[in-house]
C-alpha cells in the first residue's frame, strides 16, 4: 500500500513537472513573438526619427530661411550706406 501511494506520488509530481516544462516553452515562444515585434516596431521608429531629423535639417536650411524673408516678408540685405553702427 505504501509503495502504490509513492508511485502515484511520483507519478503526480512527473506530471506536473512535465506540464510545467510544456507551460513554459509556450511562454518563451509568446514572449520571444512580442520581443521581435517590439524590435521591428523600435526599428520603424528609428527610420521615421532619421527621416524627421533630415526633414528637420532641410526646413531651417539658411537659403529657404533667406527666401522665405525676401518672398514672404518683403525683407532684403540692407545696402552698405544703410547700415548704422551704434557704439556705446
């Protein structure tokens, strides 16, 4: 009777073991998905910051900056008889 009660003992705790291996392959395999996921999305946002940055750079170039001041605001480079020096 008591050999029988280790058995099934045993037997319960291999079980268990083995739906626990089971259980935790399932959990590295969902994990290991989202981590690749999470990877392709810090890659994507990675291009869409270089391309933000190069947007950037080309909007504040000196020349559109310069155009948009003689185009838009009617400015111009003062002549060189136009330009005061005030020293103090």
């Amino acid at each position: 009777m008591e050999r029988g009660v280790i058995i099934i003992s045993l037997l319960a705790a291999v079980m268990f073991s083995a739906i626990g291996v089971v259980y935790a392959n399932h959990m590295e395999r969902t994990l290991f998905v989202t981590l690749q996921g999470l990877q392709t999305e810090r890659d994507n946002l990675n291009l869409d910051w270089g391309r933000l940055q190069l947007e950037q750079s080309t909007w504040a170039t000196h020349a559109r900056i310069e155009g948009i001041a003689r185009k838009q605001l009617g400015m111009s480079q003062p002549n060189f008889d136009e330009v005061v020096v005030i020293r103090p």
